[in-house]
C-alpha cells in the first residue's frame, strides 16, 4: 500500500476539479469559494455534470447530500441518477439544482420545537468548501441542514457562520498591523480519536453495551491499567490489521490520518490526525467515527466510543487542537524565537486567556453530556473547572508585563540526557499539564474536555465565537502609531482582569478546587448543572452579536441537550432494571442453589456447613430485588415531569444514585458467583478479549 497512490482517491478533491472544469469555469468557482459568495446556477451546473461523472467512473449510481444534524452524527438520503429518457431507458443526470438543495424531512431529526410534524420541510444546502466524497458506492457532497425558515438545524451551519466571523474580526486585526495582504483568517482544527475495541461476539452478549455503548455492571478486573503496561506498548497483531485497514480508508477518504497507538487503559486506542481548517477537520472526524465502526466489525470486533465504557478505566477524549492560520500561511499562535517582542502572538494569546475566562460556562456547556460526566475530573480527563496551562515562560511574561518589568529568558533550553552518543535538543517553551482542560502546546490550544462521541462542531463554533468576540473589543483599542504600545496595554488589563484562568498545576488537587472556588471560576460538575447558562442573556447577545446563533436556535439546542440527557438515563436505566431481572437475578439465584445444596449434602454428612459465601449472596440476592424495585419506582415517577430541566434534576439528584446503589450490589455479586454461572462477559473478558 503506497499513501501517495491512494490518498484522496475517492475525494472529489480541487485536483479533480480543475482537470475537469475550463481554466475559466474553475477560476470562478475558486474565486467564490474563498470570497465565500454564491455559485451561479450556470456553474453549479458544470459542476454537477463533472462531479457525476467522476463518481460514476468509481462505480456510483447514487449520490447524497451528507449532513450533521444535531443528533451529533451524520444523516443521508440516497438519490439514483437515473432519468427516464422517453423511450422506455433511461438517462444518468446530475443537475446544479440537485447538487446545490436537497429536501430531507426536517421533523424527523431533533429540533427543539423549531419544527413540528405538520411542518416537515427543510433544506440540505451544498458546502462548496468541503470535497465531495465516495463512500459505500454512493457520492457524498457534504451539506448543511436548515428548516423552512432558514434556521439551523445541523452542528455545519453554526460552524460556518463562526468561521466567517472570527475570519472578519481577525483581518481587521492584522490588518492594523500592517498585514494587509491578508484576506481570510482560516481557524485550524486537529483532534484526536480515543476509542476502545473489544470483541465482537462478547460485545453482542451484553445488553448494556449493545443499548448504551457502556457496561452499567462490571467488577474491577484482577488487572487493568496499574502497571502502565498498555500505553504505547506493542499494538495486538488484530488491531494491527484493524488499524492498517483503518487508515487506508481513510487516505482514500483524504483524511489527513497521521498517528496511532495504544492509549492508556487496556483496549484503549487513539487516532490524531494533521490540522486542517475546522470544518474539513468536523466532516473529517465524523467520517473517522463512522469507519472506526465499520471496519471493526470486518476484524470480529466493535468500536466502542462512548465517554466511559468501563468504570474502573481511564475513559475516551477527543481532544480538540485549535489554533489560527492566515490565507498567506502564517500561524496566528506560534510565539516565535522571541514570544516577549511578538506584539501579534501576544495579542492574540491574550485574547483566548479572556474570552475563556469571560465564557467559562460556554466552554463547559460545548462537552456537557451524560456520558461526559462520568470522565471528567479523574484518569487523564481534565476537571469540569476551567483553566488555562500555559507554562513557565509564557506565564512569566505575561506576569512581567502585567508588572511593567523585563521578562528574564530561561538560563538553559537545551536538554541534557547525560549520554554522549544521544543527541541534544532544546526543549519547548511549555511542559504538557494533562489535567488541564485548555492548554497551550506550543503554537496551538488544546482542549481536552470533549467526549469521544462528540462532534468537534460545537467546541469549535463556541472558541471561535468568543475569540472573535474578544478580538473585536481589542481592534477598537489598538493604536496604529504605537502598536507596541497599545498591545502591551491590552497584555496587562488582560492579566489584571483574567489571570485567574491561568493555572500550571495539579487539577486534580483539592487544593485547586478550593482556591478555584475562591478565584469565582465555574464548577460545573454535571450537564444538568451546566446547561442553564447556555440561555442566559449575555450569552444569547454574544452569538447573536455575531451572527452564528439566534436565540430560538439556541433555545432549541438547549431543549436537545436536555432531552437527551433524559433520554440517555432512562434508556440506561430500562436496561440496568431488565439485566437485573432476566441475567443477574437468576444467575446469583441459581449459585446459591447449587450452594445450598452444597451445604446440606454436607450437614447429612455431618461435616461442618458454616457457608459464608451462600449468606452473603442470599443477602445480595434479597438487596438486588430491593433495589431494582426501588429504581423502577424512581423512573416511574421521574418520566411523569413535564418540565425537561426538573426532570434531568431529578435523573441526577434521584435516578443516579439508584442506579449506582443497584450496581454496586450486583458488582459485589458478580465477584462472589462462580464464573460459570456468571451470565455476562467481565470487565476481564471485555478489557483482555482481543489478541
């Protein structure tokens, strides 16, 4: 397999499209993709044409209009070619008006109340800054989704809208600075994919995970990750097949797939892929989710990409590398040789220390889900308290200019391993801090706190529209006849004001949440706790200011979160009351028959018959009834409010605690029952399943 050979092949990438396209036809479509205007029909019809013919020389009959709606995955509806040609045959078309509208049925997808039944219509409309694509025999032109009314529906539009605004605020920017060959800020985006895989047969043999993508019941397996041993360690020849098919794909897909390796907990893998702009970075991650499943399946294995698939282990992140790139190829974020005299980066720095400070709740509203809740705060995951890491040097900079003294350069950046024969290199300006949810990794952020399951759209539409919003508030104070100045005046009103964010330690500590509490940073432990502030006034201004969301669309996503998170507890719960009632109750009842039996044969026989192990399970098994009764009571009651944010309060203050009170009596069984009676795969068979 040669990289070079395959990747993009199934793209209609902008190689394709020149070669197919006149000189003139394609200059006009490049001009109106980077001036972000509409395409004429005439073009969008030569487009059309070409794209058709490509897909069918790869074996296409159909096409779709690829798009992402707010359920965080993709949709698409599959449309032939096929025309009737008036003589019994038929026609193989693609017209511009199919390739620019679609027409899916936007009632069937959540909308939080912005469409109802007896209002269907919406509008899949073509993105023209994404490649088109070939996936399962069917051409792919990535869409955005909107209603009758034109308002969003999907994670795109939103991320669009964000993109071209942070593009405007930052131009005027720079062009204060004197960069005026610049036209377009582009906002860069890299995550990285933690997923988990474990066979597929014993996948199928636990209702938890084929309903909720995560084990409800496990005991801690004899091992798991305490040794370290998984963690960059030699991938299994399976997944090595797994992976090499995997990115294959992908190159194929134009997926700019570049690492991967086992992460920490056993079964745990990641996948980071090479920055490109956000909205390709979005579509591309989708297309990585979907494969990851897809192709494990063709291994006999499953890709599990919930937050928390197994309670005892390190959960899964995406974590989400964001920095800023101009259209003349410069990286707004990269310090330079000498970060303390580089105005841009300064400023440009400084407005990401304000806006995260300034929008704390946004930031944590962005990764708030059920799943995300059980990762955050412990194993590699950062805590639900935002921070900023940006390490010893850039911090004392920024303190020295807040002071109004010279910032002193380090002694020595030159690493000294102590072995002549290996090399000397220098080391980077800062450390890495995994516990901290946004931390600056040398000329670029990374947010650590989103969910493996998340799209990355939202996180990117909320720090592109809060950086925008702090960069327009700094355009109105710059000074073009004393930059320097001007700039280093911003610096130090934006650390007296906001140096609170800007934490370098432990985020575990207790310490940090105390001091945390006292510096007036949020502490949003749960979605429930989180998702008020999406509607508060200030922020409905904010992403109305700019463009990106309006208050019903954002009314409308904030019934979504909450009804999801209903919905996500109530199926778990469902689940947990019918494992309880068909696999485990019967399983412990029939060991402590066998058990019993065991004791009386023995008390015939006049040996002793003392049998702690039946008393204790006799115990678990009268406290499993208990409490699987006691959850289904709590349910019951719960889904009777009406009100979604009562209802999601009562999930976590009543449903939560059930549930954990009902898993920890089965756990304790699980680990008192002969494993031959055991009616589920284990955390050690799930975790140690795959050679």
């Amino acid at each position: 397999m040669n990289p070079t050979e395959i990747f993009g092949t199934m793209v209609f990438n902008d190689k394709e499209i020149r070669d197919r396209l006149s000189s003139s036809d394609y200059e006009e479509f490049t001009k109106c993709v980077a001036d972000d205007k509409s395409l004429p029909l005439r073009l969008a019809n030569v487009i059309a044409e070409a794209m058709k013919d490509w897909a069918i020389e790869h074996g296409c009959t159909h096409y779709t209009h690829w798009f992402q709606p707010m359920t965080g995955i993709t949709a698409e509806k599959h449309e032939s070619f096929i025309e009737p040609d008036g003589n019994g045959g038929i026609l193989m078309r693609f017209s511009g008006k199919e390739l620019i509208k679609g027409e899916p049925d936007a009632s069937s997808f959540p909308s939080g109340g912005l469409r109802a039944t007896f209002e269907a219509r919406g509008y899949t409309a073509w993105d023209p800054t994404g490649s088109a694509f070939i996936k399962d025999g069917v051409l792919c032109v990535p869409t955005a989704f909107c209603s009758f009314n034109g308002q969003a529906l999907d994670k795109k539009t939103p991320l669009l809208r964000s993109m071209e605004d942070l593009s405007k605020v930052a131009v005027k920017v720079l062009h204060i600075f004197g960069k005026t060959d610049v036209k377009k800020v582009i906002p860069m985006a890299g995550p990285e994919q933690e997923y988990f895989l474990i066979d597929k047969n014993l996948f199928e043999k636990r209702p938890d995970l084929v309903f909720c993508g995560r084990t409800l019941f496990g005991a801690r397996s004899p091992k798991g990750q305490e040794l370290g041993d998984h963690y960059f360690g030699v991938v299994k020849p399976r997944v090595v097949s797994y992976m090499k098919e995997l990115d294959a794909e992908l190159w194929k897909l134009g997926v700019y797939a570049k690492t991967k390796h086992n992460e920490a907990a056993p079964s745990q893998h990641e996948l980071a892929v090479i920055y490109t702009d956000t909205n390709v970075a979005t579509d591309h991650n989708q297309i990585i989710m979907e494969l990851m499943k897809k192709i494990a399946t063709r291994h006999g294995l499953t890709c599990l990409l919930h937050e928390k698939p197994f309670a005892t282990t390190t959960g899964s992140g995406k974590h989400n590398n964001w920095s800023l790139q101009t259209d003349t190829g410069v990286n707004l974020l990269d310090p330079g040789e000498n970060p303390c005299d580089n105005m841009l980066f300064l400023l440009m720095l400084s407005a990401v220390i304000s806006a995260v400070d300034k929008h704390q709740d946004l930031l944590r509203i962005s990764c708030a889900s059920a799943g995300n809740d059980l990762r955050l705060g412990m194993a590699e995951a950062p805590p639900a308290i935002l921070s900023i890491f940006l390490g010893d040097e850039l911090t004392g900079i920024l303190s020295a200019i807040e002071k109004g003294k010279n910032f002193s350069e380090r002694a020595n950046c030159e690493i000294e391993i102590g072995v002549k024969c290996l090399p000397r290199f220098s080391k980077d300006s800062t450390d890495r801090n995994r516990t901290s949810p946004f931390a600056f990794t040398g000329n670029k952020f990374e947010f650590r706190m989103l969910g493996s399951a998340f799209s990355t759209a939202d996180v990117n539409v909320t720090i592109n529209t809060i950086v925008a919003e702090e960069l327009s508030l700094f355009a109105e104070k710059l000074d073009k006849n004393d930059l320097a100045g001007s700039v280093i005046a911003i610096v130090r009103e934006v650390m007296q004001k906001h140096k609170r964010i800007i934490f370098n330690g432990n985020g575990y500590s207790e310490d940090w949440v105390k001091t945390s509490e006292k510096l007036g940073l949020l502490n949003l432990p749960s979605t429930v706790d989180a998702l008020p502030y999406f509607t508060k006034e200030e922020n409905v201004a904010l992403f109305e200011k700019h463009g990106v969301l309006s208050r019903a669309e954002m009314e409308s996503r904030e019934e979504i979160l909450i009804e999801n998170y209903c919905n996500i507890l109530h199926i778990e719960a469902l689940t947990m009351m019918d494992m309880t009632k068909e696999l485990f109750l019967p399983a412990i009842y029939a060991y402590v028959k066998e058990l019993a039996d065991t004791a009386n044969a023995l008390k015939l026989r006049g040996l002793p018959d003392k049998n702690t192990v039946l008393e204790k399970l006799l115990s678990l098994y009268n406290e499993g009834m208990e409490r699987e009764s006691k959850l289904e009571e709590t349910i019951t009651h719960t889904e009777k409010i009406t009100d979604f944010q009562k209802r999601a309060e009562t999930y976590r203050n009543t449903v939560i605690p059930a549930m954990d009170a009902l898993r920890t009596t089965i756990d304790s069984a699980e680990l008192l029952c002969a494993k031959k009676y055991w009616p589920v795969p284990t955390y050690e068979d799930l975790l140690f399943g795959v050679n």
